[in-house]
C-alpha cells in the first residue's frame, strides 16, 4: 500500500517525538489520541492508463491486399458500427482476375462434359467388343471360325477396356480442374472483396495511418489503415500493482479514480488480475484491469488515472491513531503499573493517579494512520484518550500536544480517494 506524504510525516514525526521524550527530564505528561467512532477505508493506490476495451492500443483496421486507397469513409473521431465500409481500395485489378477466374472455370466446368461424353463412348465400345469376344469365342469352339479371329476379338476387347479406364481418368482429372479452377474464384472473389475495408466492431475511430491516393502494400500481415477503440462508453484502465500490494486486490472491488484534465471522481470495479508480470528497478508488477463507465465518453484512451482500489472498508467503527501501537512505556513509569502487562496488540490508558493501565486490544481495518480497535474484555474505549507518546515542557512549549503533524480521525467517507459509504 503506497502511503501518503502526510501519513509519513505524521507517522515519523509520532514516533520522533515519542522517542525524544523518553526518560527526559521535565517530563510533564502524555501526549494523547482520542479513541473516536468513524469510518476506516483501505486502499491501494496506484496510476494506470485508460485504453478501450479488449485492446490496449486499439483494434487494427488493415489491408490484406495491395492497391491504390481511393476513398477513406471516416476521419478521427467517426463513430462507426460493425460491417461499416470505412475505406476502399481500387478493385479494378481484382475485378479482372474475378473474372478470369470464373471464366476459367467455366471452362474447366465445359470439359467435364466432354470428358463424360467420351467416358460414355468408351463404355459403348467395350460393350460391342465384349458381344464381339463372346461371338468369336462360340464360332471358335465350334470350329466355324479360324482362332485368329478369336485373337482379334480379345485384342480389342483389351483395347477397349484401357479406353474406358483413360476416360475415367481424363474425367476425374477434369472435375479436378472444375474444383481447381473453383478455389481459384473464390480466392479472386475474397480478394476484391478485401478491397472494400468495413469496421470489426462499433466504436469510434482514434487513429489514421493513410492518406487517400496513398497505396498500399500488404505483405505477411496487414497493413494498418485504421484504429478503432471498440465502444468508449465503457472503458479499461490498466494500472501496475506491486507484488507487495496485488494479494490485497480482488476482482469486484470498488475502485475510484480521476484523471488531470477533470476535477471529478469516476468510479469503477476490478475486473482482471492478470499473471502476466513485469520488473522495472528490480520492482515486481502486475497489471490490474479495472471496468469503468464513461459518461459523456469524456476519458479518452492514453489519459493517466490515479486510482484508489479499496481493498477493505469498516463504517462507524471505534479507531485509534496507529502511533498509540508504538508507544512504549519508559522504566520508571513501568514500575508503577500494577498486575501483568497483557501480551499482544494494546493500548496504554492514563489514570487519574497519572499511572498507567493496559488494555488488551484485537486490530480491526487499518489505514495509513488509524485503526479500528476493541476491547478483548468487552468495554467501551469509545471517548477514551490514548497514550501515544510522551510531552516533554520543550514539546509543550511548542503547543503541547496539538501537534500539527498529529493526523486527525478522518472525517466518514473522505479518506483519500476511496468510494464514499454506502448508504443504508
């Protein structure tokens, strides 16, 4: 959790001051916290970038084929739907080799026919040289017929079935063609197509890469044309979190935030823990999505957002300065404390004989400065001061314990940038 400049001071000039009153002489009390009811909210703050949704940078709009762009249909800022025509590439060359292509198949489509003709033809024929055999072969066994004749039958009987297998051939080779020359359209017709460029998504368009009459040429991936942020009504904002903070955060916490160019708080929720880390200056980050509404469609993507991700909230709780945590008793006021020192997290109470008592506390919801507290045997520490260091006469001189670095109980719902309470 990143701590504020103030918490610091505060904290730090707590813990100085506490320190520079031990065993001093002139000692004239204690310096004291009241333990007071009020809301305590835990965040984790942080900056991110807004960016449109599913895309960091953007939906690339490019093209897949070369040509000259004879009409762009949209500018910055258009607001475009899915399926809409926002640029054209010259078509002439691609609506000849469309046409030459089909053409082509038709051809190939005609030859089929033929092929199927003479498959047909060749059947025929191999049927009379089968009736041919069976005749010459009967005369022959009857002995009205010489066997040459017989050797003749056979022969064109074999030739007749090699001409009906190179038909079938011819016509599978042909269909194959009809299916060659088919692919062949139908990559023609994709590539006129490709020269008609529409939008993937609705949304708005943020970036430009050409110019009309620029041509462009696409190699093994697209050529940009165009970037769409996809629907800017609702955005993402991508912040770093540091591995020391990301096991507080938890996809459906609240989250508020503002950018420099408004003076208003935006809210949204953690939508994405994403595993993916990084290390700059041998620190550990994770970037952390977080959904948000874009009213007016006023965030626009690559504004910076200082973000405050509330990881725990406790409302209308008792809560005492964290320094009273620090406090250590000196020797001598030590020695005045009646019964056994109760082990673990406590706090240090003045009595009106000036000595001092000690409560056995359990920690609620920590902030930066204050933490939420009860009493282990049940009482009330409501409207209690705590000890939270010693009051020297130089400490006092210089305004006793109105410490200006002393950190106030923050007033319910305005701790830092956090969501304000729910209302019930």
């Amino acid at each position: 959790m990143q701590i504020r400049t103030f918490a610091a001071l505060s904290a730090a000039a707590v813990f100085m001051l506490a320190g520079c009153g031990k065993g001093e002489k002139g000692r004239t009390g204690f310096r004291k916290a009241p333990v007071t009811r009020t809301d305590i909210v835990r965040t984790v703050e942080a900056t991110g970038t807004v960016t449109p949704r599913n895309s960091s940078s953007g939906i690339p709009v490019g093209a897949q084929v070369n040509g000259r762009l004879v009409k762009l249909f949209v500018d910055y800022n258009s607001i475009v739907t899915n399926g809409q025509i926002v640029a054209l590439i010259d078509p002439l060359v691609y609506q000849a080799s469309y046409k030459s292509a089909i053409a082509q198949l038709h051809v190939n489509e005609a030859n089929v026919e033929v092929r199927a003709a003479s498959l047909a033809s060749a059947k025929a024929e191999l049927v009379n040289a089968e009736k041919t055999y069976a005749r010459k072969k009967a005369l022959v066994e009857k002995k009205n017929a010489p066997v040459s004749d017989l050797d003749d039958a056979i022969e064109s009987l074999d030739r007749a079935k090699a001409s009906v297998d190179q038909a079938e051939a011819n016509l599978k080779s042909a269909k194959a063609s009809v299916e060659q020359s088919r692919a062949t359209s139908e990559k023609a017709k994709a590539d006129l197509e490709y020269c008609t460029i529409v939008s993937p998504v609705n949304g708005v368009v943020i970036d430009r890469k050409v110019e009309e009459g620029e041509t462009v040429v696409s190699s093994m991936n697209a050529v940009p044309v165009l970037t769409i942020a996809e629907d800017l009504k609702t955005i993402w904002i991508e912040a770093k979190i540091p591995e020391a903070d990301v096991g507080n955060i938890k996809v459906g916490q609240p989250v508020t935030f503002t950018a420099d160019a408004y003076r208003r708080k935006f809210k949204g929720t953690v939508k994405q823990i994403r595993k993916a880390s990084s290390t700059t200056n041998n620190v550990v980050t994770f970037p952390v999505i977080i959904e948000a509404e874009n009213p007016g469609e006023i965030l626009f993507p690559g504004m910076t957002a200082t973000l405050a991700i509330e990881t725990a909230r406790a409302e209308n709780v008792t809560a005492v300065a964290s320094a009273a945590f620090r406090f250590r008793p000196n020797e001598q006021d030590t020695e005045k404390i009646s019964g056994e020192i109760p082990k673990g997290p406590k706090l240090w109470f003045e009595k009106e004989d000036g000595t001092l008592e000690a409560v056995a506390v359990e920690e609620g919801v920590a902030d930066d400065s204050f933490v939420q507290v009860s009493a282990k045997d049940g009482s009330s520490l409501e409207g209690r001061e705590a000890v939270i260091g010693y009051e020297t006469a130089r400490i006092k001189d210089a305004g006793g314990s109105n410490n200006p670095f002393m950190p106030k109980p923050p007033s319910r719902g305005t701790k830092g940038t956090a969501p304000e309470p729910k209302k019930k």
